[in-house]
C-alpha cells in the first residue's frame, strides 16, 4: 500500500474523513441518528450522575473511573454503529473544523444531509434529559424515603473509610 498519493475523500471507499470527525452509515435517517445521540448521552449523564453522587455510593471512589470506562464502552457498543456515538460535541466539531481546514472541504458539512449539526445539539439535548431526569428521580426518592442528607453523608463517607483501610 502506498501513501504516496493521497485522497481526501469524505465518501464512498477510500473516504478518510472518519479519521477526523464521526460520519453517519449510509441509509440512515437524521430523525434516527438524532434519537441515537439523545438517548446514548441522556444514558451517560444518567450514569454519571449517579457515580458522582455522593449520598448515592453505588461502588467505591477508586472504582468509579473503571465504572465510568465500562459505560462509556458499553454505550459505544449499543450505539456506535448509526454514527460513531459523538456524545461529546467538542469530539467531532473541533475534528470537523479540522478536516475542513486541511482541505476536505464543505462535504465534511453537507455529508448524510447536513448531518454536522446532530453531534452538537444532540448530546446538548440529551445531557439536560439525562441530568433532569436524575434531578427528578432524586426528588422522587428523597420525599419517598424522607431521610436526612447529613446522616446519609456520615454513613457513606464510613463506608469510604473503611474501603480505604483495606487497600
């Protein structure tokens, strides 16, 4: 294989544009691939969410990177196939502007329809769902149970001790 002649195409077999930015697969609607960016990021704010929380102490501080790399794979798995799973807008703009810059030109913009607008507004959308639909759950199960936030801090941050006595 040789490198010598390089092609800067953003479709079809030789396309390299992927290497930059997140393309959509071929035949599949935008209505689709909007609902995938907005379900797989709502899903990881879920699951951030409740990692982060500190009343909510579902695994151990020094695990919740591993935690958070198991979702994050996981979510890619489930997802990745319509469009590369862009959860993050700034990991396929900064990429997009990129390939745009080097000379792949306007179809990095206009490839699967205008497909360049989903990556950002989508996991935008999908964030605040997920994050309220914590933030809601949260209210739900706090009138439910009608604990006391510091006695649930106290307990969780005993538990964080004596996990980091063992290690």
């Amino acid at each position: 294989m040789s490198f010598a002649v390089m092609s800067l195409a953003v479709t079809g077999p030789n396309a390299t544009a992927g290497i930059f930015g997140t393309m959509p697969a071929r035949n599949v609607r935008q209505q689709t691939l909007f609902f995938d960016q907005v379900l797989s990021t709502a899903l990881l704010l879920l699951g951030l969410c409740s990692l982060s929380n500190k009343q909510n102490k579902l695994v151990s501080n020094s695990v919740i990177p591993l935690a958070v790399a198991f979702m994050i794979t996981a979510i890619g798995a489930a997802f990745g196939f319509n469009c590369g799973f862009p959860i993050n807008p700034a990991r396929d703009l900064g990429p997009r502007l990129f390939a745009f810059a080097v000379g792949y030109g306007s179809e990095v913009f206009t490839v699967g329809n205008y497909y360049f607008w989903i990556p950002i507004v989508g996991p935008i959308v999908g964030g605040l769902i997920g994050a309220w639909i914590y933030m809601g759950y949260g209210r739900l199960m706090k009138i439910h149970l009608g604990e006391d936030n510091k006695q649930i801090i106290e307990n969780r941050h005993r538990i964080d001790e004596a996990n980091m006595s063992r290690l």
